[in-house]
C-alpha cells in the first residue's frame, strides 16, 4: 500500500493536506477551550505574552503527543481526524507524511489564532501554511543542535512569510515532498511514519515547528 519513495506528487499532496487540515474556525473553538481554563485558573483573561506561552506550551505538547502516538498514525483514525480521507487519496505510506504534516498545519492553526486572532480567515490559513511547512523543512535539512537548527528555521520562516503566499505555500509543498521523502532521510530514521520517521522523531520534530512558530508570532526572532 506504501508508495514508493520518489513518487510523491506535491500537487497531490498539498490538496489532501489541505483537505484534512483543521478549519480556523475549528482552530477559534479548541482555543477557546483553552482561554476558558487558563481563565478558570488564573482568574483574567491570557491577554500578557507570557499568559499566550503557557497556552503556547499546552497546544504544543498536543500536537507533539498525538505525533508521536504510534509508528504508523494511520492506525489512529479515532485520535487524528482525516487519517480516513488521507488514506483514501494518498495510500498507507503517504498518508503517514500527509498526517504529519496535517498535524503541525493544525498545532499552527491554533498558535496563529492564539496569537492573531484578528487576522482574516485566509491570512490564517496562508501563515498557518507557512509557519508549518517551513519551519517543518528547513529544519529537517539542517544540522547541528537543536537550539541552532531553531534559530536557522525562524530566520528562514521570517524570508518566508515575506514572498507572495499562493506561490510560497505551493514551493514549500513541493520541498516538503522531496524532504519528507529522501532516501537519506529515510536511512536516517528507519522506524516511523511511512518510510522515515519515528514516533520520537516525529516528537521532536512538531515540537520544534511549534517554538519557531511561537517565536515568530510573539515577534522574538532574532
């Protein structure tokens, strides 16, 4: 069922990402879950950059847990909501990148709406797009230690988020595709999601993703 390594069409996998990703209005309704709780506890609304981290931390921890709940996240119709139609379009194998990849569009989603609530649907979904898919790829070609590769990733998010977005987000599916699926990467993580990822790698991987998004949004890029 797994499709072969080179055979990954972006176009293809762009439309299935974006056919499963979580809506901002979805986004809108899972943080306010979580204002309602900080507030319930904290008695005041997050409004402080530092009341938005803690948030931050919560959504993130999330979607870095439901990453890495299994080698094969297509197992786990019930825990990721889309893994059906991902399976449908794509097959096992793609489907696997194509959750990964729908989880952190949704850990951003939710950051962005934390962060720029007052945006417009669509700009949430163009930075949303951007944030993941970019921060997701660039550091996966990088090396050196983690705190490192993060700086890199949010200078290079930053370029980013500076081009036209219907031609950035197409160009990032198009690397995410060759990246997600390299035989080199592959090689270095042979337990995991489709051909190259581990449930920790995967961990590790959203986690990241979320603390360049993070960092972007509270305007912290240095």
């Amino acid at each position: 069922m797994n499709q072969a390594v080179d055979e990954i069409d972006p176009t293809r996998l762009q439309k299935a990402v974006e056919a499963i990703a979580i809506t901002p209005e979805a986004a809108a309704e899972l943080v306010g879950g979580y204002r309602a709780t900080f507030k319930a506890k904290f008695e005041r609304e997050p409004e402080s950059l530092e009341d938005k981290r803690r948030i931050a931390a919560k959504i993130i921890g999330r979607y870095s847990k439901l990453s890495a709940a299994g080698g094969a996240v297509t197992a786990l119709p019930s825990v990721v909501p889309g893994v059906g139609t991902a399976v449908a379009v794509l097959g096992g194998g793609l489907a696997d990148v194509a959750i990964t990849l729908k989880l952190q569009i949704d850990m951003c989603m939710c950051l962005v709406e934390l962060y720029e609530a007052d945006l417009s649907n669509e700009d949430k979904k163009h930075l949303t797009f951007v944030l993941a898919l970019a921060g997701s790829a660039e550091q996966m070609v990088m090396k050196g230690g983690k705190p490192v590769v993060q700086k890199i990733a949010q200078k290079l998010v930053y370029q980013y988020l500076k081009g036209p977005a219907l031609i950035t987000i197409k160009q990032l599916f198009k690397k995410a595709a060759i990246t997600f699926t390299q035989k080199s990467m592959a090689k270095a993580f042979p337990l995991g999601i489709g051909v190259a990822f581990s449930g920790s790698t995967n961990y590790v991987l959203t986690t990241v993703v979320g603390k360049v998004a993070v960092a972007i949004l509270a305007k912290d890029v240095k």
